[in-house]
C-alpha cells in the first residue's frame, strides 16, 4: 500500500486505504461525467458505465 492517505490510514483500515479511495476517486469522475452530459457539456453519446478495480489496479497500488 503506497499511503495515500498518510499518516492515520491506519486506523482506518478498509476505510480509507489505497483501493477505497481510488474507488472513491472513480466514482466521482463517473459522477462529475454524468452531470456534464446531464448539462450539455459533454457530448450526450459518452457512456457512463460502472468501473471495475482490476487486479492490474491493484498491483500498481502496491507499487506506487
């Protein structure tokens, strides 16, 4: 875990880790994405799927 949240994550633990907070991170940008479309700013044919943490995800975390 590369501490993205340090010093403290630790008593947090599964809460603010490096994967919830990239979690978080992506669902903001889902959001923030479909609020644009909602608004006329980004094109109506961008698709706002979910988004998956993949293992490749996972291995950068722990490296970064």
């Amino acid at each position: 875990m590369s501490g993205l949240l340090q010093p403290g994550s630790h008593r947090a633990a599964g809460l603010v880790d490096d994967e919830a907070v990239l979690g978080a991170m992506l669902r903001v940008e889902r959001a923030w994405t479909a609020a644009g479309v909602r608004a006329g700013v980004v094109p109506a044919g961008v698709e706002v799927g979910e988004v998956e943490i993949s293992a490749a995800d996972r291995a950068a975390l722990a490296i970064a």
